[in-house]
C-alpha cells in the first residue's frame, strides 16, 4: 500500500485515526503495530515474515547487549546481531547482483555461467535493516534503554508512515515518544497540512514531469535536446517524489503524535557537493556519518584516512540504494568530490567562484551523478552523457518529442520555479500558497483517481 492511492486515502487512513484515538494509551503502541503488519503486507504478507524475524532477532540480541556488564561480550552481541541484519540485507538485495556480475566474469573467461534463481527484494527492507541496526548500536552506546517491551520496538521498527521509504530514523530520536508524546488538535492539523504539500508534490509534479524523464533515459540514441530535458526533469522528479515522500511521512506521523525530523532544506540551492549532503536526504546522511563515517575512525586518524573514509561511506551510501554498478559509481562521484572539496578547504580556504555560479556548479555536478542515478546500466549512462555532449545532434528525437505536452513543460518550470521560491515561502511562512493548499490538494486527489499507479522511487531502495 502507498500513500498516494485511494484504497490509503479514502479507507486506511480514517480507519486506522479513528480506531487510533479511541485506543486508550496502553495500547496505542499494539494498535500501530497491527495497522502498519496489515499497511506492510497488503503488497505481499510472505515478506512480513522477513521484517517479522529481523524485529525479534534485533530486540533479543539488544537484550543481550543491555543485560551485560562486561565489554567484550557485549560488543560480540552487537556484531553478532549487526551481522545477522546484514546479512539479510546481503543476501536479499545482493544476491542476484553478486551472481550475475560473478556470470559475467564467467563468460569473459569462456566459462558456463552459475545458474541460480532470482531473489525478490522484499519493499523497504534497506530502510528498516537500518532502524535495527540504528537501535543495536544506540543500546551498545547506552544512548538509550533497551525497548521497554517487544510491542514498543516492533512499532518502531513498523511504524507505517517511515516504514518502506523513510526518513531513516535513528531509535533513541524516537525512544522517548513511544513512552510519551502530545496529541493535540494543532498538532494534528499541522500534520494534516505537511501531508497535503507532499501529496501535491508527488502527484502533481513528479509524476507529471515523470514521462519526459522515462523517454529521455530509453531514447536509444537521446540528442542534446533529448538528454539534458531527461536529466533536469529526472531532477525535478526526483526530488519532489521523495520530499514528497517524506512530507507524507512526517505529516502522518505528527496526527498520531511523532515528531519526525525533517530531511531536506532546499538542498538544490546547495554552493558545494559537502553542503549538498546535508541539505539532501538528511537522516541517511546522518545515519552514514553516525554509524559507518564515524565508527571508520571518521577524521580522527590523519588526512589520509579522512579522505578514504569520506570516499568508502560514499561509495557504500550508492551501494546501500541498489544493486547495480550505476550506483557504485554514483557513490564514488559523489565521494570523490567531496574528498576533493575537503582538500580544497583545507588547502585554499577559500572558493574560487562567486556564490550563485557555485550552485550553478553544484547542480551541474548533481545532475550528472543523477545519470548514473536513474540509469539502468553504465551503458545506459554513457548513452545520456554521450546525449548532453551533443554526440547524437541536437533537436529533439521523435521518441521523446511526443511526450512534450503543455502540462508536463508547465509543472516542470513550476517545479523548478518552487525548487529555488521555496526558501522565500518559508520565510514568509507560505502566507500566500496556504490559501492554494486544500484547492490543490483536491486537485491532486482528482488527478490520482483519473491516472494510472506511479510508484515511489525510493521504494525500490
């Protein structure tokens, strides 16, 4: 189940508000876990045993880390249990992607490939390995108590708003508001509000602009026209599809009382790739630096090692999305300029360019890591840049000149037009665009019952 769909809108969410604040609070926390089981297993309820069992797995060996004094065992309880999430998370996201590049080298050799059947990626797992491994950790580091009880944790690990698609959430952010948090009717409307901007996003901007970008990434030999209309819209798309995401998620979780962080700020008016990171995707970006940068040796032990730690966290940031070379690469091009851009401060001090030519450079070099982002192998990349170099002319090709519609054009100006208002609207605090809000948002409604399903993006991560 998604949030944009009607079968959410129109029957799970009433039903899960109405039953949650009739629930007295003992059982408020059982509630959500029954809700969010039935939200997780309407795409497939085989795959609830799988987030079933890294729930109990990951609650006994935080046990195990929580009841022990002595430090060595409890470091053997935390690799162990980090090992076994991992392991899940390997085999299921990794395995196809090990053996056919295994096959491959196989056949480079003239050998007989490995015949093995193909593993279906369970939804979300990415994001929920990581609520476990978060919580083994924060236990470890007496950040926080072990979950007062299984309910608690299952509920954290299943909370239905970030359950599939995030915001990654570390457990001793949340710990506290599974014991007490407010529920209160301005809280709920503001809620209310937050989910309808990410609806509007989604619906009516990315999965406008979402065509223009899918024939541009297909085009078998995209033009200059061709590719950089693939790449601006597959940015715009890209970006209000999972704010969008995240907007919903954060909105939800504020009517039923959670206080989610926020995961983005503007990150496309970004001066440089390392201000980029912390503006885009904020709570993966934190989790990275919490638990793999930092447990590294993060800038503790020399430049050097800094600059390797940069780069492996990145590059294992672009494995984490997928399981393909497209996102190894595209980690690697986002770890190398950040070393550089480290190296640069630490050497100059100062930027070379003025500010509005360093975000005109920051999102050229953005888009070109989108590239390898969306394409669905290195050959596909190579033909889009090939495309941006203006290899294969200039104008539009026929495939992709078809899907240029007047409305597709406008919400993709309108997208880049709010991409860089949207710091001004904040600071007046949307004074205007709040009036435009329920019209919208009933617009969007509309548009969704009159057009076909659009997936999130970040549902296959």
């Amino acid at each position: 189940m998604v949030f944009s769909s009607n079968i959410f809108l129109f029957a799970f969410l009433p039903l899960f508000l109405a039953c949650y604040y009739l629930t007295p609070w003992r059982a408020k926390s059982t509630l959500i876990l029954v809700f969010s089981y039935a939200f997780y297993a309407w795409w497939r309820p085989d795959f609830l045993g799988l987030l079933v069992g890294v729930t109990v797995v990951s609650y006994g060996f935080a046990l195990a880390i929580g009841a022990t004094a002595d430090e060595t065992r409890r470091h053997y309880f935390l690799t162990a249990g980090v090992t076994v999430n991992l392991l899940a998370l390997g085999y299921f996201k990794y395995a196809n992607f090990g053996i056919e590049s295994f096959n491959v080298a196989l056949a480079s050799a003239g050998m007989a490939p490995v015949e093995f059947a193909h593993v279906l990626l369970p939804i979300g797992l990415s994001f929920y390995i990581f609520h476990a491994i978060s919580y083994l950790i924060d236990i470890y580091r007496r950040e926080a108590p072990p979950a007062r009880n299984l309910i608690d944790f299952a509920a954290f690990i299943a909370l239905f708003p970030h359950l599939v698609a995030g915001p990654v959430l570390r457990y001793h952010l949340l710990a506290e508001q599974f014991r007490s948090r407010t529920h209160s009717l301005d809280r709920f409307s503001r809620g209310c509000v937050v989910f309808m901007v990410g609806f509007c996003k989604k619906v009516l901007i990315a999965d406008t602009v979402a065509p223009l970008a899918d024939a541009a990434f297909s085009a078998p030999l995209p033009t200059l026209a061709d590719a950089w209309l693939g790449a601006v819209a597959y940015t715009i798309q890209l970006f209000f599809d999972f704010s969008g995401y995240t907007d919903m998620a954060i909105g939800l979780a504020l009517m039923i009382g959670f206080v989610f962080p926020e995961n983005f700020n503007d990150p496309y008016v970004s001066r440089s790739i390392t201000e980029f990171w912390k503006r885009w995707h904020m709570s993966l970006s934190n989790w990275l630096r919490e638990y793999l940068y930092v447990s590294l040796g993060g800038n503790r032990k020399g430049l050097i090692r800094t600059y390797f730690n940069l780069f492996l966290t990145m590059l294992l940031g672009g494995l984490w999305h997928g399981a393909n070379w497209t996102f190894v690469l595209w980690g690697a091009w986002h770890g190398g300029i950040l070393v550089l851009e480290r190296y640069w401060e630490q050497r100059f001090g100062k930027p070379l360019l003025p500010g509005w030519l360093r975000v005109v450079k920051t999102m050229l070099l953005v888009m070109v890591g989108w590239v390898l982002f969306r394409a669905t192998d290195i050959s596909g990349a190579i033909r889009m840049f090939k495309g941006m170099s203006g290899f294969n002319g200039i104008p539009f090709s026929a495939p992709v000149e078809w899907q240029i519609t007047p409305d597709r054009i406008g919400m993709l100006i309108l997208g880049i037009g709010l991409v860089y208002a949207m710091p001004w609207l904040r600071r007046t605090q949307g004074s205007y665009a709040r009036y435009l809000l329920v019209p919208l948002f009933l617009w969007a409604v509309a548009t969704l019952s009159s057009q076909s399903f659009t997936p999130f993006l970040y549902f296959q991560f």
